[in-house]
C-alpha cells in the first residue's frame, strides 16, 4: 500500500484543499477523503473514505 497526501491550492471555497489517498500496490485507489478549509489552518473532512465500485 502507499498513501498520498496533495495541498490543493486555489480560490475556490466549494473545492477541496487537501486530498488524502491509499493506493494497492498495482497504483489503483482504494480509498479516498477530501477536506475542505474551513478557516485559515483548519480543516473538515467533507467526504467519508469511501471504496470504489
């Protein structure tokens, strides 16, 4: 497994600003949260970690 971790930076308040991901070992996502910045420096989770179908 590897895990990813991307700051996503722009303007849009809607969008994600960090994204969390677990790869297998083939480089396919297996699992995935994005967090949305609520104010400066912190941070909400605005999606379950969910497995794709």
């Amino acid at each position: 497994m590897r895990y990813l971790k991307v700051r996503w930076v722009h303007d849009i308040a809607s969008e994600p600003v960090l994204l969390f991901g677990e790869l297998d070992t083939s480089g396919k996502e297996t699992r995935r949260a994005d967090a949305l910045e609520r104010e400066r420096g912190r941070h909400s989770l605005s999606a379950p970690i969910r497995r794709p179908l």
